[in-house]
C-alpha cells in the first residue's frame, strides 16, 4: 500500500495515459487495474514490454476468467530480478545492484516511491515528461484526424491519421484507423455486391453484402469478444471468453435452390426451393464449398467455426432463457406439417423445415439461428477451454463436427446457442444443413 498511495496521487496527472496502452496490455487490463496503471507510468510501454513479456500469454488463465488457473509465470523476489536483468544487463541505472530488484522498485513501473515523490513536485524534470509530452502530441493529433472523419473526408482523414503514426509508430489503434479511412475510400470487396449504404463504423467494412453470382446474401459479424459456453450444459463449461476478428455469415442458410444451382441435385427430405438444405453430411457441404468457391470470385467461403456461429447467434441478445422464442425459431411448437397418428403420438415426419427467412432476424440481420435445421461448423468436438487457431479445424482432421442451433422438430432447450451436438462428418440426417461463412479479404 505504501507503493500504492503515491500512484493513485499521480491519478490527476495521467489523463495522457491513452486507450492504446490499455491494448498494449491486453485483457489484463480489464481485471488488473493496478498494476496496469502502474505500469502505464513507466519506461516499459515506449520499450513496448507489456504484461505477456513477464507473465507469458496466459492463455488458460484469461479463458477461466474465475482465478482457478495462474498466469504462466508469477515472478517474484529473485525470479523478478532475473525478469528485470534481461533489458538491465549492467544493473539498476541507479545503484548498479543486480539482486532484489522490487526493495526499491515497483515490479511494474520499476519506479521508486521517492522518484514518484520528485515527479510530483517537479514534474518537468522527471525522465517522462517527454513522454508524456509525446503523447499529449498525438491525443491532439488524433482528435484532428477524428473530426475529418466524422466529416467523411476519408483521404483527409486517412493522412491525418497517418501523421499520428509518425508520433507513435505501430500504434494498434491508429493503423486501425487507417484501414478505416481505406475502407471507406475502396469499399470494394472481391466477389461481393454491397447491398445498401451501411457501413460497420469500427473497421468500415460493409455490413450487407451479396456472393456474386450466386446471389447468396451475408451480413457482417463485427470484431467483438464474447463469453462462450454455459454452465447449464456440461459438454459447454467453462464459460470462457472469445475474442474473434470480423467475418461475414450468410443471413440464411443455405436454400435447396443454392444448392441445387451448385450441385446439380437436390438432396432435401423436404422438397423445396426456399426451404433450407437438408439431409447432408458434413462431407457434402466441403464439397458444396469448394464448388462455390470455384465460382465466386476470390474465393474464401468456409463453414463458421461454433465460436463464430454462437457470437453470431447471440447478438438477438439477452439470455437464451428470456427469448421469445417464437419469434425467431422454427421448432416443435410450431413447425408441423402432418396431424398426429391415430394414437396421437408425434413422430418426426409429421415436423418439416420452413422457408428461411419466414421468422425475424436477430440484432446483426441473421435469420432461423435457432431452429429450422442443424447447421453444420467447421469445429472438431473437443472440451473446452482450446485454441481454434491450432490448426485442428483443418477439413482432413479426423473426428466428429459440430452441428449448432437445433432443428425443427426439436424442444426449446435444444435451440440454445451454447448447446453443441457432435457427429460423425459423413452422417446425412433430414435436420441437418448448412450456412456458409467468409473470412474478410485482403485487399
């Protein structure tokens, strides 16, 4: 706490602490307060030393989000010493020791109570005043840029934002920016027609978009994290939190018309053009999308990942459990086509898919992501908490997919958008279809 009363007394002084140094540290931020602040008002963010170069990416740790499992590496006392002796080969610039680094330093700021003291009285002469002269530069720099693209004079803007870099290079935010002010300038996208005006105002990407010459339309999933799982269905805990970058999803899934003009046949149970594809396997639809792919310009169509698929189906907000279901869902309630057997008894013939489309879309323009038909991921069945960047979602990688949503002659608790159910990647069920996903293309 000693260490703790001089920094909350510079809080006055830290309104040039910018929101990129909170991306420097990463999630860390959002749970370690303290530290973060301390090591905002050190030498370490110019180095661009951030929490993962001490404490390792962590990545189990950030996932439980509940402390129940450590930060790769915790140093403390000799091992922080160690930590520090990597950048301060010769010693303490000070006192040249090279042992016991934290009786004097704050591990975090590597700044002694005493310079926090002689920084308060004379903040001029302390080493960071350039630093925050610097930043104060280019928090000005940046409001300049903002109002030129508020404006939308995006080549002002883009340039603006580009003399901002010049103050910090490689700053994350800004390069942001930038590839805004581009997007608006070039919102072209290979194999896309844009659909309306409406542009997504963090990366400017196009939020309604048309596959030519298919004509199947997709809508923009925007960068975001989410908490992913339940704790109401064991084969979705832990609940952990997922960052995803944008992509596109189709608005619907895939109709037996779409895939009657790729393939040539029509597989479905249940005849129809609008109805959505049903009865194939999660083998068919690679080959599916290697024919649109084929086709397309630019290529690049895939099935969403469940991780993509559940962020994508909770934006109607809310919990699952508060939905009004029918509202946006085809299942057992309200999906049958054929009265009861003589006994009564409801067999599955007797419930049949719907036109897609037919109910409301959620809050990012999807529509049936619940109900109406299974929908086929790219995602092996594994436990949680795993890295779907390790490779494992490649198409020859052996074991059961994950089928997301739930289908039309399914109870309400099937429908939830944390329920996964495997299946074996050659299985064609009359429930099951497909909606197809795109990454974004670089330019």
């Amino acid at each position: 706490m000693s260490r703790l009363l001089p920094l909350l007394l510079l809080l006055p002084l830290a309104g040039w602490a910018q929101q990129s140094d909170l991306k420097q540290a990463g999630v860390c931020s959002r749970c370690h307060v303290v530290s973060v602040l301390e090591w905002q008002i050190s030498a370490h963010v110019a180095a661009g030393t951030a929490c993962i170069q001490c404490h390792g990416p962590s990545e189990a740790h950030v996932a439980n989000e509940r402390n129940e499992v450590s930060p790769d590496r915790i140093p403390r006392g000799p091992a922080a010493a160690g930590l520090c002796m990597t950048c301060h080969t010769a010693g303490c610039p000070t006192t040249q020791k090279t042992a016991d680094c934290v009786s004097c330093h704050s591990p975090h700021t590597l700044t002694s109570p005493e310079q926090i003291q002689t920084f308060q009285g004379d903040r001029a002469a302390h080493p960071i005043h350039a630093e925050v002269e610097r930043l104060e530069r280019f928090k000005e720099a940046t409001a300049r840029a903002e109002e030129l693209a508020a404006n939308q004079d995006w080549a002002a803007a883009r340039a603006a934002f580009e003399e901002a870099l010049e103050i910090r290079p490689q700053d994350p935010s800004t390069l942001a920016r930038i590839r805004f002010c581009e997007r608006r300038l070039d919102p072209a996208i290979e194999g896309f027609e844009i659909v309306g005006e409406e542009f997504d105002p963090a990366s400017g990407l196009p939020t309604h978009v048309r596959a030519a010459p298919l004509g199947y339309e997709m809508r923009l999933a925007p960068a975001g994290s989410f908490d992913m799982g339940s704790d109401e269905l064991p084969d979705a805990q832990p609940v952990h939190t997922v960052r995803l970058d944008a992509f596109y999803l189709g608005a619907r899934e895939v109709t037996q018309a779409e895939w009657r003009a790729v393939m040539g046949a029509n597989p479905s149970a249940r005849q129809g053009d609008d109805l959505p594809v049903d009865s194939v396997s999660w083998e068919d639809a690679q080959q599916f999308i290697a024919q649109v792919n084929e086709r397309v310009p630019g290529g690049g169509f895939r099935l969403p990942t469940e991780a993509e698929w559940e962020y994508a189906a909770r934006a109607s907000g809310g919990l699952f459990k508060d939905f009004e279901l029918s509202r946006y869902a085809w299942y057992r309630e309200n999906s049958q086509i054929e009265p009861a057997a003589a006994d009564g008894f409801l067999r599955i013939e007797n419930f049949g898919s719907q036109p897609v489309g037919g109910k409301e879309p959620n809050r990012w323009g999807f529509f049936d992501m619940h109900g109406n038909v299974w929908e086929w991921t790219s995602s092996l069945f594994r436990p949680y908490v795993y890295d779907a960047s390790d490779g494992r979602e490649s198409p020859t990688a052996e074991g059961q997919r994950v089928l997301r949503g739930g289908g039309f002659a399914d109870a309400a608790f099937l429908l939830d958008p944390a329920l996964r159910h495997p299946e074996r990647p050659t299985r064609r069920y009359r429930w099951n279809g497909l909606r197809l996903a795109r990454s974004i293309p670089s330019k």
